[in-house]
C-alpha cells in the first residue's frame, strides 16, 4: 500500500478534473483533510515538509479504496482517496472506481463543532500532538460528540432531565444562561 502522503501526491496535479469542489481546492495541501467532508486531521501543520505533515496525519486520515479491494480493486494510488475514520466507516463496498467517486465528491462538509472538539482535543496545541490508536481514539471521540450533540438538542427542545445533565457536564448550574426578561423590558422602557 502506498503512504498516505504518496496518495496525497497522486492527487495534487489530478484533483481538478476528478473531485472539482474538493477542499485543496480553498486550502491547498498543506493540512491534511478527509476528501470526503473535509475535515482537517489535527495534526501540527508546522513541521517542516509536506511529507512530514501528511505522514503525521496517518491514522487520523485512513486510505479508503475506490473500487474496493475485496472486489478486485487495486492498491494502486489512483485507487486510494484519503478519508477519515467516520466517512470510510459508512463507506459502501463500491465495485465500480466512478461510483466510489461521486459518493466521495457529494460528500457533506464536516460539522464545524466536531472540527473544534478534535482540534481542541487531540490537535498540536492540546499538546497531544501523535497519539498512538488514533483510530481508536476518533471513533470513541465521535461517539461521545453525537452522544452529547444529542444530549444538547434534547435540552434546547425542553427536556429538563436533558437540561441537567448538560448542566451537570460543562459545571455550569445556570444554563442555558438566557438573556434577562428584565433587562429587555426595562432598556425598552428607556425608550422614549
Ligand atoms: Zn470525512
């Protein structure tokens, strides 16, 4: 199997006609990104070369076949796309190089929370900078940032149990923290 860095390069001067809208195409190369939704591995992106920081985002970012593999598909790199742990996981087993290709390329960009919470919790500034089982560690983060978006939604819908556990979670007894009815009505009453 190639690197994922070599994949990368397969890509570089052929991605236009291929996945047009993919995120190179607003960032360049320089931080590695799942092609599928876009997600930024959260690697340093300081070091210094390409191959370096493409190597380091192995295991954040997972070299997803096309034609797939069991299916008579090569390892070679313009069979190889790099996709993170939760775009190859729902993955279907595509026996056909074109059909793998659009589902890649109609892929929706990532959740921009979910990009916060891995930045913040495994990226270079965490000071966890290359963990070993990051594939491990991603799915497992995945897991509790659904488990907690949910929790989240069901509070804002009014669940009051939901409402205690998020307050229980981030330790903030007062949330949601609401604008005061009372300084509304009294900034309007200064109206003249
Ligand atoms: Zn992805």
């Amino acid at each position: 199997m190639p690197s994922l860095y070599r994949v990368a390069e397969y890509w570089m001067p052929r991605y236009e006609a291929i996945f047009p809208n993919l995120y190179a195409h607003y960032i360049g190369w320089g931080e590695p990104f799942c092609f599928r939704c876009s997600w930024l591995a959260p690697v340093d992106d300081t070091q210094g070369s390409l191959a370096a920081v493409w190597r380091s985002a192995g295991g954040w970012l997972e070299r997803a076949h096309l034609h797939d593999w069991a299916l008579g598909g090569s390892n070679e790199p313009e069979n190889l796309v790099p996709l993170c742990r939760q775009c190859h996981d729902i993955m279907p087993e595509f026996s056909c190089r074109q059909a793998a290709i659009s589902y890649v390329a109609e892929g929706v960009r990532k959740n921009c929370w979910w990009q916060l919470y891995t930045d913040g919790t495994f990226g270079a500034s965490a000071g966890f900078p290359n963990p070993p089982f990051k594939a491990k560690l991603l799915r497992d983060a995945y897991v509790r940032f659904v488990e907690v978006e949910r929790l989240v939604g069901a509070a804002t819908n009014g669940d009051e149990s939901a409402v205690m556990r998020v307050r229980h979670l981030i330790g903030d007894p007062s949330w949601p923290a609401l604008p005061s009815r009372g300084a509304s009505v009294q900034s309007e009453s200064q109206t003249p």
